[in-house]
C-alpha cells in the first residue's frame, strides 16, 4: 500500500524533473548544495532557452546558432555563475541582456560576430571575474562598456578589430590583473589608455601594428610583472617607455624593428628577470645596461645583424662574464665587418675589435 501512495510523488517528480530541463539538453544535479548544470552544446538553439532550471550553476550555450543576446536572459537563474556562449553567430547584445546576474563569474563569449558592446551591458555582473571576448569584430573600447565591473580580474579580447586604444578605455576595472589584446590592429595608445589598472599584472600586445608608444603610456602600471609587445613595428624605444613599471619580470619585445637602444632603456625596471630582443634590427648595444640589471636571469637577443666592431665591447664583454640563460651562443654572430661575418660573438675579444674610422 505504501508502494502505490509514493508512485504518484515518483511520477510527479520524473515530470517536474524533464520540464525543468531544456528539450535536447542534459541536466546534471549536484548536490550540497543543490545545483543544476545545463548541458546545450552543439543543439541547433537559434533562441535562448526559457525554461532553465532555477538553480542552474553552470550553462553551456556553446556552438548553437544563437545571433542575438535579449534582455533578461537570466532573470530565472539568479545563482548562475557559468554562462558558455562561445562559437555562436552572436552579433547584438541588449543593455539589459545579463540583468540580474549578479553572481555570474564567468562569461564566454568568444569566437561570435559582436562587433559593438553596449553601454553599461556589464553593470549587473558585480562578481564577474572572467570576460572572453576574443575572435569577435569588436573595433572600439569605451570605458561606460565596463561600467560597474569592480571585480573583473580577466579580461580577453584577442582577435578583434582594434585600431586604437583611447583615454580612460579601461578605468572601472579596478580589479583587472588579465588583460589580452593580441592579434588586433592596434596602431595608437593613448598615454592615459591604461589609467585605473594599478592592478594589472599581465599585458599582452602581441602582433597589432604599433609603431612608436607614447611617453607615460605605462606609468599607471605600478603592478605589471609581464609586458608583451612581440611582433609589433616598434622602431624605437626611450628611457622614458618604461616609466612606471617597477615591478615588471618579463618584458618581451621579438619581432620588431628596433635598431638601437639608449644605455639607460631599463633604468624604470630594476626588478627584470627576463629580456627577449630577438629578431630586431640592432646593431649594438650597450652591455653595461645588462650587467646593471642586478635579477637577471634569462637574456634573448639572437637573429639581430650585430656589427662586431668597437662599439659593441661592452656587450661582447657581458656576454662572456654574465652567469645568466642567454640565447644559444652559435645563434649570436656578426654580420660585420667582412673579417667577422658569421663568426660567434662569444669568441671575439677586446683586442681584436677596431671600429673603422
């Protein structure tokens, strides 16, 4: 008898229990607490699902067929801290889109089509710490798009369309440690692009179009430990392109088209552990900027055309002394004069180096 009083329960139950989960998704309930994650990956949804359960942790919305973000979409899962949008054809999202989420932490919406991001379209998401926006369209940065994100430590926009960094761009991500800018067209900096972002530990600028950076560009960057500027057009750096950046480790500049350094380029950064200079166009430089660097540990400066005359003593005398990680030695030759071409610059002495007059 007792059997046949709890069937109903078990069928009323198995009933909430399939209304509760999108049709063509999984639904895994864990437990202590309650919690349920939404599984909706690669299922042909071109509209947000309205029937998510209320205690969704966890969505993953990736690689459907969604164009647009409507308002209010997590109206009904206000515990949500996981939403996957990535790899949809997502080209608008609405101001009021992610109203209510305020326990969201991360969103992914990485390899859509948003070209734009709204005014204010972040405010709610007081606990977001991760923001992937990478492999979208986006062309502009505009501090009200950040609004009210205190507490965004992770913020990826790789693979957009970037031309210019303006003023102020960043300046409510006061909590900001992650900032990815890589592989855009970024050609302007403004030297108040980077206020706000005392925080920031990570900058990367690798492969954008920047030429030249303005001075005091990088001074609100007291936190910065790793700054990568790889594969840029860099011509030139001063003694004052680094000011600020007292606490930087890794500084990464390959690939650019820098043909000489002033003797004082790191006199902002004491607390370098790792330089990489390869591949530009250097001829020279001063080897006593180096030995006056008292951590450091690992120096790159291999594929530069090093004309091994007077001028490059100093380096030649840094390379044989320093104990530190260099480039493979056989990689660090001359191209000039004729009598050194290729020879190493670890085998050249003091003596044998004349500069032509």
């Amino acid at each position: 008898m007792r059997l046949i009083t709890c069937l109903p329960i078990l069928v009323l139950w198995g009933i909430n229990s399939a209304e509760s989960c999108p049709d063509n998704c999984r639904c895994t309930q864990k437990k202590s607490p309650e919690r349920s994650e939404v599984n909706c990956q690669k299922r042909g949804f071109s509209t947000f699902p309205s029937n998510l359960p209320m205690d969704t942790w966890v969505l993953k919305m990736g690689e459907n067929r969604l164009e647009d973000i409507r308002p209010n979409i997590l109206s009904v899962t206000p515990n949500i801290e996981s939403v996957n949008l990535e790899r949809n054809v997502i080209k608008s999202i609405h101001p009021q889109a992610f109203t209510g989420g305020k326990k969201l932490m991360l969103l992914n919406l990485y390899g859509n089509q948003i070209s734009k991001l709204p005014s204010k379209g972040f405010k709610d998401l007081l606990s977001l710490r991760f923001l992937l926006l990478g492999q979208n369209q986006i062309a502009t940065i505009k501090s009200d798009m950040f609004t009210g994100m205190r507490n965004l430590s992770d913020l990826d926009l790789p693979l957009n369309s970037l031309t210019a960094l303006p003023p102020s761009g960043f300046k409510p991500l006061i909590a900001l440690k992650v900032l990815d800018l890589a592989l855009n067209k970024i050609q302007k900096i403004s030297r108040k692009a980077f206020v706000g972002l005392q925080e920031l530990l990570f900058l990367n600028l690798d492969n954008n179009n920047l030429k030249n950076i303005p001075i005091g560009t990088f001074k609100p960057l007291t936190g910065l430990e790793m700054l990568v500027l790889d594969h840029n057009h860099l011509t030139t750096l001063t003694s004052s392109t680094f000011e600020g950046l007292y606490n930087l480790q890794e500084l990464y500049l390959r690939n650019n088209e820098i043909d000489k350094l002033p003797a004082d380029v790191f006199r902002h950064t004491p607390k370098l552990m790792q330089v990489a200079l390869s591949r530009n166009k250097m001829q020279t430089i001063d080897g006593n900027m180096l030995a006056n660097l008292q951590g450091l540990k690992e120096v790159y400066l291999h594929d530069n055309p090093w004309m091994c005359d007077c001028n490059i003593n100093s380096l030649v005398h840094w390379i044989t002394q320093a104990k530190v990680n260099q480039s493979p030695l056989e990689k660090l030759h001359c191209v000039g004069p004729e009598e050194f071409r290729e020879k190493p610059l670890h085998s050249l002495t003091s003596q044998s180096l004349h500069c032509t007059v």
